[in-house]
C-alpha cells in the first residue's frame, strides 16, 4: 500500500477525541468522586475503601497484564486488531459504571463492602478492555509519528473536556438527585461518545515484523528488557502517582465551602486549556516531546507550592490557581499517549519485536494502580484523623489536613519523579528514523547513520 492509504483524516481524529470525552466522563467520575460516594454515601468504613482499593489494584495487575498478553496474541477473523476490543468497551464501561454506583447506604455493613469489592473489580476489569486498545490504534492507522502525536491532541481535548465537563455537571447531579443518576448520566454520555471510533476509525497500517513472528512470552520479554525508555516513562507515572492523594472533592467542600468550587475551577480553567491547545500544534512542532513533558510538569510543582502558600482562606486565589493547574496539566494529558507510542519503535528497532498490546497495558495498569494509590493515601490519612462522613461541618484541624495534604503530597510525587524525566532522552526526528526503519523505507544502517545519537544500539537481537 502506499503511504497516502495510511494517512488518517480528520474525520478519524475527531471521533478518537470523542472516545476519549465519554471515556473521560466516567474516568472523572471514578477517579475523582468514588471515595466520597463511599464514605459519605454508601458509609463504608476507611480501612474498608483502602483494602478495596488496594485489592482490586492486585486483580488489576493480574488482568491488565494477562489482556496485554492476549491482546498482542489474539487476531480476530476480521483481520482487526483493536476496533474489536473496542466495541466490546462500547457496551461494558457504561454498564460497570451504573453498577459501581448502585450501592444503598442502608443494610449490612458487610453485605455492601462485598458488594463495592465485586463491582469495583468489575469495573477495573472491563477500563482494561476499554484503554490499552485505544491507545494503540493510531499506530495501525499511520506509520507518521508526527501524525500519531496528532491524534493524541484530540484524545487529550477529549478527556480535558471530559473533566471540566464532569467536573462541572456532576457535583450538582449527585447534590440534587444522587450517585446513582449521577453514573446513569455519565454512562449515556459515554456509550454515546465512545461509539463514533468503532464506526469512522480505521485500521489501515500493520509493520511487517508483526505477521512474521508469533507472539510469545520470550518475545514479550526480549521487547520489554531492551527498551529501557518505555521504563523510564512508565517510572515516572509510577512515582508520581504513587506519591499522591485523591482529595479534590474533599479539598472543594471543607476547605473552600461548597463541593461545586470543583465545578467553578473547571469553568476557570476553560479559556486556559483553549490557549494551550491552540498552542499545542506549534510546541510539539518546535519542541520535543518529552521537553515539553518535563517543562509542564515543573511548572505544575511550583504551583502547587504557590497555591498552597496562598492558603485556602483567600478563595478566589485558590480558583485561579487550581485553575492554572489543570491547565498546565493538558500538555502531560496530550503527550502521554505519544511517548509510548515513541518506545514501541524504539523497542521494535533495537529487539526487533513488536509489542503494542503489552506496551499500552501497562500504562493502563500504572494509571490504574496510581489512581488506586490516590484513594488509599487519602482514605488512610482519613482513618488516621478520624474523618467522619456523616458531619456536614469538620473540625479545623481536619480541614488543615486536607488543604497541606492536597497541595504538598502531589507537588512532592512530580519533584520526585523528575529524574526519570531527565533520563529519558529518545529525540522525535530519531524516532520518526525509527520507525522509517521499521516500515522498510530505509535500512538500519540508514537509521543509525542520520540519529542525533546511537542509544547504545549496536547489531539488532
């Protein structure tokens, strides 16, 4: 086929976005809103929710690892690789998410934590399904590695715009009519949204390394110890999100007055995260892609310390500052699906093996386990200070707690995952030889003659 059959076209690119907006409606929910509904609505204990949390996080690792696996082994009849997953994601993720939130604060205590463990896991089970194969579409619709970073500027504005959304319309759903019609509304959006890749995306473009061997567990191994940036990445989101806290919604209620401060950040940042996407084409021409990573996210640290120094007494400072957090945070959200997409190439050019499913699965499973981590860490700081649900007023010392937890917990996680940034330093053009490599266009030795550095390759494995 020639390269113009590969190229994607807008009417590709926009449903992607969308994708990603009804994923993101229910991701937003989850992430930011499912403790809450546990400790104040359903009334489940804090150890309980911890152990949850942490637990699904154990099956998460086991699912999230074995899809991977099974994603890179299985070839439906069709001849697709990922559009079949996704289509089954279509019906799954907004089922789960009703389910997630049909727990009744009434009845026994164990009956209901058992029934939060169930759907909780079935939840994480069936986002498995719904993220690694979305994330390794574009690279079977373009070799381009431009274009492919292009894509992820619409799946980027997809799931920013599904979290100021959420964020905006859900605190005042579950405020006047409850959880429960909060996930049904959520889910709707999301069946409706997710639906478009499965009807305009097409899988066009396969590297030929990919139908000359079959996928084994020696070959996963082979492809994940020589690709070293895939770690490096992937180490900073561990760190990261390991270190961090879960407590926007608690910090919007307690500290700021009202649950819908949420909502007013997310209407403040909006002409912010316009700005950056109006910019974002031109930055990721100009920049690398992994200098504008780290750039943003050093940006997003020292706010975090500004805003917290500005303390929660001065409210409208506190909204304009959060507000610039979630702007600086679109540049990291676009990037995040491109990076991997770079250490698949890298992989396949120095092993030899072709590894999209397992690549994208464990991001999955990192972004899982991270917001696992989120939760906990909020839900044990809530045990440890005695936090009760059931007061609409908490102590001044469980306010502070909250305010310095959501400010300097998650500033620290980002100042110590800087050294696998700096780490990391796999170039966009060297990338783009790569992958010209991979195709066929050019030889390896073409490859290795015109990149800016060797990367310690020598004969392919």
């Amino acid at each position: 086929m020639g390269a113009q059959e590969y190229k994607a076209t807008l009417k590709e690119k926009i449903p992607y976005g969308m994708y990603y907006f009804g994923q993101g409606m229910v991701y937003t929910l989850v992430s930011q809103f499912l403790m809450m509904y546990y400790t104040d609505y359903a009334l489940l204990p804090s150890l309980a929710i911890t152990a949850i949390m942490f637990g699904g996080k154990i099956w998460d690792g086991v699912n999230d690892t074995l899809f991977g696996l099974i994603m890179d082994k299985v070839r439906w009849k069709s001849g697709r690789r990922f559009l079949p997953w996704l289509k089954i994601s279509v019906v799954a993720i907004p089922i789960s998410t009703i389910l997630l939130f049909s727990i009744q604060d009434a009845g026994n205590v164990g009956l209901r934590i058992a029934a939060a463990v169930i759907t909780y896991a079935v939840w994480d089970l069936c986002y498995t399904i719904s993220d690694a194969p979305i994330l390794a579409l574009p690279t079977v619709m373009t070799p381009n590695v431009k274009e492919r970073a292009s894509f992820m500027t619409f799946s980027g504005m997809g799931g920013a715009f599904a979290m100021a959304f959420s964020a905006i319309v859900i605190p005042f759903i579950f405020d006047k009519a409850g959880f429960f019609t909060a996930g049904v509304a959520a889910a709707v959006i999301c069946f409706v949204a997710m639906s478009l890749v499965t009807v305009f995306c097409k899988e066009k473009y396969y590297v030929k390394v990919e139908a000359q061997k079959e996928s084994t567990l020696k070959e996963t191994w082979i492809y994940l110890r020589g690709n070293k940036y895939l770690f490096l990445y992937y180490g900073y989101r561990l760190v990261s999100g390991i270190v961090s806290v879960s407590m926007l919604s608690y910090m919007a209620k307690y500290c700021l007055g009202d649950v819908t401060a949420v909502s007013l950040i997310a209407i403040y940042s909006m002409p912010m995260i316009v700005i950056v996407y109006v910019c974002s084409p031109f930055l990721l021409k100009k920049f690398d892609k992994i200098v504008i990573y780290r750039v943003s996210v050093i940006l997003t640290a020292a706010m975090y310390g500004i805003t917290y120094l500005i303390g929660f007494g001065n409210k409208t400072l506190v909204l304009l500052s959060m507000a610039v957090i979630a702007a600086l945070a679109i540049m990291p959200s676009i990037i995040m699906g491109a990076l991997p997409q770079d250490c698949i190439e890298y992989g396949t050019f120095k092993t030899g093996v072709r590894k999209e499913g397992i690549t994208f699965a464990l991001q999955s499973f990192i972004a899982k386990v991270t917001a696992a981590f989120a939760s906990a860490n909020a839900s044990l700081i809530f045990h440890f200070i005695h936090y009760d649900g059931s007061l609409e007023v908490q102590p001044p010392q469980t306010v502070s707690v909250i305010w310095n937890c959501s400010m300097l917990i998650p500033m620290a996680g980002m100042l110590l995952g800087l050294a696998f940034l700096f780490a990391y330093n796999l170039r966009d053009a060297d990338v783009q030889l790569m992958s010209d490599a991979n195709e066929g266009k050019i030889t390896r030795e073409e490859a290795l003659e015109k990149m800016s550095r060797k990367y310690g390759m020598g004969e392919k494995r």
